[in-house]
C-alpha cells in the first residue's frame, strides 16, 4: 500500500459517486439532442436522487431483508471496486484485491443480490426480471473471463495495476490484434453487463422487453435511489476498466498534484467519451429480442476466443 | 508393525475400532436410544479421523501390515500427507453430518437397526480407503466403502419406490467401476510382481507404455465413474438425492472425492505422471463434466437432485485442476503443477464444505415440508429462518462469487490455467495454448450457470411466498440438525475468509503425490491472510475483500442514515405490491423454478434437449375458448438416454436371445460342459 494508492482509493470512490449520475445525465442529453430534444439537463439524475432519498421508506408486503439489504450490497461492491481498481492512480489502495477475477466477480456478485431482491418480491415481473438478468450474467461470463485470459496472458498477471502498468511501458500492445479483438468483446461484455441497449433498456418499462427494471419494480424513495446510484457507478466502473486496460495513459504513475489532476481529468474524459459514443449508437439500435441475445454474447465470446488464440500464435 | 505410537495411527485404529463398538452397540440398543448411540459413535470415529488425517498431513507417518487378515496378500495400510488430507476432510464431513444425524434419523423414521450400524462403518470404510497401501487393501476397502452405502442409499425404499430404482443404478454401476479398477491394478500388479504399492512405484518405470496406459484408463473410468465423472455420472444424480439427507452430504462431500484420490494417486504417484495424453484426458473429461453437469443442474427443480449434479460439477472442475497438473508435469512446469494440483485439492476441501452444508439444510427442507420439488416451495425464510441464512451461506459458497468459499479456489485454478500459456512463461506447445483457453472458457461457464442455479435455488425455495400449505407451515429444524449446518457452515467461512491455514497441509499432500519439485517444499500458495503465488505472480487477500466489503456497506448505509434522517433504518411503511391494479397477487403468479430456468433451458436447447408437452382443452362450443392448459416439461439426462439406453436395450436383447439356449434338459447341459471343455483344449494346443 502506497500513499500514491491511498490517495487513489480516496480520490477514486469519490469522483466515481459524484460524477456517476452526471455522466448518465450526459449520456441522456446526448440521446435527446440526437432524437431533437431539448432534454432535462446534465444535473437531472442527481435532482432525481435528491427526491428520492427525501421521500419515505417504503416495505412493499411480504418481502424480507434480503430486499432491504440488496441496494446496500449492490453500492458496497461497486464502491470496492471502485476503491481497489487503478482508475485515476497506477497503485491500488488495496493490491490484494485489484485482481481482475475478483473485480469482475464483485461486480456479479451486485447483480446477483439485486436478482435475489426481484425473488424476494414474489412477483410476477420481480422473477421474470431475475430469470432474463441470470440467464445474461451466465452467458456474460465466459467471454469476460477470456477476454480477461486474453490480457492477462502478456503480462504473465491478473492484478489489474500490472496490467494497466505494462500498456503504459509498451504502447505497441494496444494497436496488438490481441488488444483490439479483446477489446470489442469486452464492449459487447460491457454494454450486457450494465444493461444497455440492446440488451436492455434503461428506459423502458414494457414488460415484454424490461429486465433490469423489472427486478427493481417494487423499490421506492431512497431504496430506489441507491438502485439507480449503485446502476450509475457500474456504469461508470465498467467503462472506466474499459478506458484503463485499452488507454491507460493520464493516469497518475506518481504522487504529485499535477501528475492527480491530469488523472482525475483524464479519467473524467474517458468515460465521458466512451458514454457518449455509447449513447450516441444507441440512438441508432433497437433492443434486441431476449432470445437474440445469446447469439450477440456468443458473438463476441468467439471474439475473446481468437484475441487468446491471436496471443499465442502471432506472440 | 510398526512400533512407534503416533497420532495418525492411533488414530485411524481408534476410528476404526469405535465404527466397530458403534456398530455392535447399536444393533443391541433400543430404538429409543439408538440414534443418539449410533451418531454420537460415529460423530467420534470422525473426529479421530481428522485428528489421523491432520497428524499425516502435519508429516507423521504410520505403516501397519497385517498379513494374516487377507489371504495371498494380507492387508498393509500406509498413511501419508495426500491420503490424510482426503482423510481429514471425509472425517470432518462425518462429524458435521452425524451431529446433524442425532435429531435427523429420529425423525425420519430411520432409527432401524440396519441404518444406524452400517452409517459408522460406511464413515470407517471411506476413512481407510486413502490409507490403503497395497492393491488387495485398497480393493476390499473400496468395496466395502460401496457396499455400506448401498445400503444406506435403500434405507428409505419401502416409502419412496425411486429408492429401489436408485438403488439399482447405482449397485450396477459402482460394481461395473469397481471391476474397472480390479482389471487396471491387477494388471499392474502383475507388471510389478507383487500387490504393494511400494513395489508398484517401482515397476512403473519399466512397465511398457502401452500397458501403463492400459491401467491409467482403467483406473481413470473406475474411479472417475465414483466421482461422478460424465458420462458415468448416471448414478451420483439418482443415488445421492435418494439417500437420506445426512448419507447423501457424506457421499456428495466425501465419497466422491476419494475417486479423485484414486486418479490422483494412481496416475501421479504409483504410474509416476505418464505421456500428455492421459492428463488432457483428464482435462477434457472434467471440463465436459462440469458444464454439463452444472447445465443439468440449472434445469433441474428437485432440491437434492440438483446438489447431486451440483457435485458432478465441482469434481469436474477439480478434474480440470488435476489434468492441468499432469499436463504441466509432463513439460517440466513443476511449479505450474504444483499450483494446478494445489487449487484442485483446495476446491475438493472447499467442496466437502459446502456442500454438506447445502445437502444437510436441504434434509432440514425435506424434513419441514415433505417435499424436494422446489416448485412446490418457498417462503421458508419465514418459518425456518436460521436454515433459510445457512442455505443462503452455501448458495453464496458454490457459486464462486465472492466473498463465498468456491470464489478463492476457481481463483486458484483460473491462476494456474492462464500461467500456463506460453507467453506468460508457461508450457511451449500448441495443445497447451488451445487447452488452456477451452479449459478457462468451460469454468467460466461453468461459473455462470453456477450463480443462475444457486440463484434459483435460494430465491425461489427460501425466498418469495410459499407456493403450498407444506411450505408455509414449515418449522425450523431442532437445535442439533442446526449445529450439525453450523459445523458446516463454519468451517466453509473459515476456508471462505481465511484459505491461508489449510495451504500448508495442501503443500505437503501435493508434495507427497511426486508433483511440485523434488524439494517437496514447493507450495501452490503462501500466506495466511493474503494468498500470494509462488513462482508465479498473482496475489488476493479473501479477507481483505470481505472486510473492505463490510466496511463500505457500513459506510454507504451511515451516509444513508444520515442523508434522509434516519428514516431508511427506522420503521418503514408497508405498501401492497404492484399489481397492476388487478387485485392481490397469489403465490400461483410467481416464477417458479421451472420458469425461472426457461431462457437458460431455451438457450442451451439443443444440449438439453427438453421434452415439452403442451395439452389444450377446448370448450365443446368453441375452438376459441380454452378450458385448461396443461403444461408438462421433463428434461431428461440426454447422455444417459443416447448411452445408457441402447446399452441396457442391447444387454436385454441378448438375455431373450440367450434364453434359447437353457431349454431345462439336463443332456443339453452337459453338453454345454463336454464342448466348452473340449474348446478350450484345443484353444491351447493351438497357442502353445
């Protein structure tokens, strides 16, 4: 643990709580400006949550703590990983756990307790929305963890920090097929993964097409805000690892002011790019039907399989 | 004999000679006490297990021969670190499911003298089965192990009638793989000259390869088909869900992982490695084994039925540990292998773990509603809280999420896997560059489907509303059934939280099987706290990311205490569901476990293969009016159906063929005699 790392796992969680929603709010105003909208403003999703944590709590009837208990744990998982994982500093606060596997499956671990939250509710749309999110994170799963096979091969580690530290010292693996074909099925991976389109709508809730928002139907008041906030910083978690295992550079490699400002801008910049690229191709794609989407995560499961088979055969 | 007294004899001995008190006093005991008698014998005769199998695995040796006892050969037991630590974890298993057995066997009705006298003996025969150290040993321990169980899989047959069919099974195929293993090390053994397995590691050498093939596939298939392995896995699924709830966790936690014992044993230790293509193999077996045994899991809505192929699942992946082992063994990667056989050993542990936590709180189900059908469940947090917390710890558990106890030992596999490719400095071959990607691909699968079937399990049998009267009066269970979970429990928190403190013993058991270094120091993983890799990079600290875990859900819900004032943790308002303004929701608008499984079945339809039936009636005055839908779905084992079936055809074609032959007169049989007699003369005037 350095004071490089801690600075990092202060700054990290911070500016990923703080900036989540304003980039979902960014991501809305470009799909309105597309669509010729006027839209709500980049500030609406934070005004959505200062409503909602104001409002009362609500039990709906019959459910149990795991109900109550499940937004807290989706948040708790985001927010280590957004401790742990290297987004504006090289060094992690907590190396021991920056491990890739670890940070993938700390991500799981949110959705599952959100699934077991839509069972709990036992109702109709609360276990059809845990049905279709198991039945993607099952699929997701072997692609994501090739795709990390596929990175993680030429560094010779799984720790996110080496990883991110070996892109930096050798520029040239990021132009690698390895790094390209990984890196579209890590884009398929991420765009399931938080429940996007096509996968899913986030705005919808027609509950033929709903998944996400099927399992979370009977939150209210400040439970539904840690919903929607623990949905933000995945969010803005996943694409920050995308940004940092592809383009790694602005982060801060050494503890000086400038060297943190130029991360946390970069950072910001990174997933401000990324989220609008892909708000601005969602604009352009319909959802897909449920049963089309294993074809699309077999896809790029097979993308993952060539980036690992590209690392041998072309290394 | 060996005359020095140490821990792991005394111990094996005192195992040995309660099961056999335990027995006597058993069958003379009333049936009042007889439960109580009979799982307290047999709780003790575990624990003096695992008191024998930490002592060999903390590096005591024990050597008894005693060669009046078996003709020819006599019986010798060895032990060492490989064998105590599969010692230690089925004695550990036995405790935790005869405390459970107390109040369980009482109430089931299987107070019945055959039940109570053979559960100690089945503990003992499983604890001697790893310290046997000569073929005739071995064998006669083996049998005895699945003799025992036998019995105690049919102790419920005059309730249930798939008891006798289970039954049948699995008597058919654990005699099958037993004749297996006999052909494999009697060949070996006739190789070496003499049944001891000293004698064996020595012949190895100059055994002909095509010989030691011969015996590796013969004992894989014996013992891979006790260890569930597909495609022998037809009986785990049949006969450990029928088998009353305490046998079944000691068969899913402990009897499997002795057919790994065995592959391990025989392959690495007596055959000393062999060529690559043994241990890819082995890969493919345990790859194919677990995706396929997780997939019928997935689909499956009978509780118990889908811990069982849960378990053909977890061998598998342990399959996959020992297969990449061999095959870094065989290109020199000693430390590869040792970190291979290392995580494999681990997710044995944590396996037995586990599962016989999953396996006794699904006994506890059984007990409070009568049912396994998880379509017929649900609700029971609210009757059985504390056993609905322990099955959602196991759930957590099994599916590799952390901070759950399978999370750390796939985290181990995962590492050897990836470390094994060339370009991170591992083996220079190209089978090992396609093998190890498939291999990653299929556990992280297998991973997958894990987290969807625990899922479904926990959400839809323990959560939501009951779906039956049986599930909404269901009680908790009495308090010793829950200290037997809780035994369980906690011993897969500690492997869970803290992995670290049984690395050592997992260094040694691997250093014992010849793989990791001749220095036998080589250790898959150091450190208590944090695992750390040795001779490879990599690091993770379970202990670290569940307390980093606690303290941000601590701090998210202090922030959130304080931002809306207190009214998230205080008394909440209760509102009705949403209903779409239609009227209270009832428990038949749920999802079941069968829906809950339908995209998944949908998805992976043509290696399932469902069988779906749809029934419409229609009113007699109108085509457009429907009366009832009936809906029917089976899926059925389509390896069993496309292998097992035009066996079993075959097999019974011939009995009605051969049936000719035995008219009943006496001439005709003799006969029979006089020609077999006279073949087989000339069959040796020809070859000699």
């Amino acid at each position: 643990m350095t004071a490089l790392g801690v600075v990092g796992g202060i700054a990290q969680p911070v500016l990923i709580v703080a900036g989540s929603p304003v980039l979902v709010g960014v991501m809305r105003q470009v799909r309105a400006h597309l669509e010729g909208r006027a839209g709500a403003g980049v500030g609406q999703p934070w005004r959505d949550l200062r409503k909602l944590f104001g409002k009362e709590a609500i039990t709906p009837a019959g459910t149990s703590e795991m109900f109550r208990a499940a937004p807290l744990a989706q948040v708790a998982t985001t927010l280590v990983v957004a401790l742990a994982a290297p987004f504006v500093t090289t060094d992690s606060a907590l190396g021991v756990i920056s491990d890739l596997f670890a940070v993938v499956a700390l991500l799981a671990m949110g959705t599952t307790v959100l699934a077991l939250a839509g069972l709990d509710t036992a109702t109709a749309f609360g276990g059809m929305g845990a049905s279709r999110e198991m039945t993607i994170i099952a699929l997701v799963e072997p692609t994501l963890l090739v795709a990390i096979f596929a990175l993680s091969v030429r560094v010779g580690s799984t720790n996110l920090t080496d990883i991110v530290s070996a892109t930096l010292h050798d520029p040239a693996r990021v132009a690698s097929p390895v790094s390209l074909l990984a890196a579209v099925a890590l884009v398929v991976v991420v765009v399931a993964e938080t429940g996007r389109l096509p996968v899913d709508n986030p705005s919808t809730h027609l509950e033929l097409t709903m998944v996400h928002e099927a399992m979370v139907l009977e939150y209210a008041g400040p439970d539904l805000a840690l919903v929607e906030l623990a949905a933000a910083t995945r969010l803005a978690v996943f694409l920050g690892l995308l940004a940092n295992l592809f383009l790694p550079w602005g982060i801060a490699t050494e503890l000086t002011p400038i060297a943190l400002a130029v991360g946390i801008l970069a950072l910001v910049v990174k997933v401000g790019v990324l989220g609008a690229a892909l708000a601005a191709a969602e604009v352009f794609m319909a959802k897909l039907r449920l049963f089309r989407v294993p074809e699309l995560l077999a896809g790029s499961f097979l993308l993952a399989l060539l980036a690992v088979a590209a690392s041998f055969f072309l290394a | 004999m060996n005359s020095a007294i140490n821990t792991a004899g005394a111990g094996l001995g005192t195992a040995g000679a309660l099961a056999v008190c335990t027995a006597l006093v058993a069958t003379a005991a009333p049936a009042r006490v007889r439960p109580v008698v009979g799982s307290v014998g047999t709780a003790l005769t575990g624990a003096a297990g695992v008191a024998a199998g930490i002592a060999a695995v903390a590096g005591q040796s024990m050597s008894v021969t005693l060669p009046g006892v078996l003709p020819l050969s006599g019986v010798s037991w060895t032990l060492d670190a490989l064998g105590g630590l599969f010692i230690a974890v089925t004695g550990a298993v036995a405790v935790a499911g005869s405390v459970y057995a107390i109040s369980y066997t009482r109430s089931h009705g299987l107070e019945s003298r055959g039940v109570q006298a053979v559960f100690p003996l089945f503990v003992a025969a499983m604890l001697v089965v790893p310290a046997a150290a000569s073929v005739g040993t071995l064998l006669v321990c083996w049998e005895l192990m699945a003799l025992t169980s036998l019995l105690l899989v049919l102790a419920e047959h005059r309730q249930r009638d798939e008891v006798t069919d289970a039954g049948r099974w699995y008597a058919v195929m654990t005699h099958l793989g037993f004749l297996a293993i006999l052909a494999g090390l009697l060949t070996f053994a006739a190789h070496a000259g003499d049944d001891s397995f000293a004698a064996l590691r020595r012949a190895a050498h100059t055994m002909p390869p095509w010989v030691a093939g011969v015996v590796f596939v013969a004992t894989l298939i014996g013992f891979g088909s006790k260890a569930g392995i597909v495609p022998l896995h037809a009986w785990l699924a049949r006969a450990h869900p029928e088998a009353p709830s305490h046998v079944s966790a000691l068969m899913s936690a402990g009897m499997v992982n002795l057919g790994i014992y065995g592959i391990i044993r025989v392959g690495q230790d007596l055959l000393g490695g062999g060529p690559r293509w043994w241990w890819l193999l082995v890969l493919a077996l345990g790859a194919v084994s677990a995706v396929y045994g997780i997939l019928q899991a997935a689909m499956s809505t009978d509780l118990k039925r889908l811990l069982g192929q849960s378990t053909t699942e977890n061998m598998g992946l342990v399959l996959v540990g020992v297969g990449a082992a061999g095959l870094f063994a065989t290109a020199g990667q000693q430390v590869l292998a040792g970190l291979a056989l290392g995580a494999a050993l681990l997710h044995v542990i944590n396996h037995a773990a586990f599962k016989s936590l999953l396996f006794l709180a699904a006994g506890s189900v059984l007990r409070a509603t009568g049912t396994r059908d998880l379509d017929n469940l649900g609700g029971l947090r609210a009757g059985m809280p504390i056993t609905t917390g322990l099955f959602g710890w196991g759930a957590l558990a099994a599916s590799a999420l952390p901070p759950g106890t399978a999370f750390v030992s796939e985290w181990l596999l995962l590492q050897a896997l990836i470390h094994g490719l060339p370009s991170s400095g591992g083996v220079t071959s190209t089978v090992t560059a396609i093998a190890m990607p498939v291999a990653v691909a299929a556990v992280a699968l297998t991973a997958g489907l894990a987290v969807a079937t625990f899922i479904k399990a926990f959400g839809v049998g323990f959560l939501a509303k009951p779906r039956t009267e049986a599930a909404a009066q269901a009680r908790e269970s009495p308090p010793l059934m829950l200290a037997g979970m809780g035994l369980a429990a906690a011993a897969s928190v500690v492997l869970a939280v803290l992995p670290g403190v049984v690395l050592p013993g997992i260094g040694s058991a691997v250093a014992a099987a010849g793989v990791g270094g001749e220095s036998g120091s080589a250790r898959a993983a150091a450190g208590v706290v944090t695992l750390r890799l040795v001779g490879v990079t990599g690091a993770l600290s379970p202990l670290v990311l569940v307390l980093a875990l606690l303290g941000a859900s601590l701090l998210t819900a202090g922030v959130v205490r304080a931002v809306t004032a207190g009214r998230v943790g205080g008394a909440r308002r209760v509102a009705r569901l949403w209903d779409c303004g239609g009227g209270p929701l009832s428990s038949r608008m749920e999802y079941t476990a069968t829906s809950f499984a339908e995209p998944l079945q949908r998805v992976f339809d043509d290696v399932v293969a469902p069988e779906t039936d749809v029934d419409v009636d229609h009113h007699e005055e109108s085509r457009y009016l429907v009366r009832t839908v009936e809906y029917r779905r089976r899926v059925p084992d389509r390896i069993e159906q496309r292998l097992y079936q035009p066996l079993l055809k075959a097999v019974a074609a011939w009995g009605v063929a051969g049936r000719g032959l035995a008219s009943g007169s006496v001439h005709r049989y003799l006969g029979y005699g006089f020609y077999t007699v006279c073949a087989l003369l000339l069959l040796l005037a020809v070859t000699r």
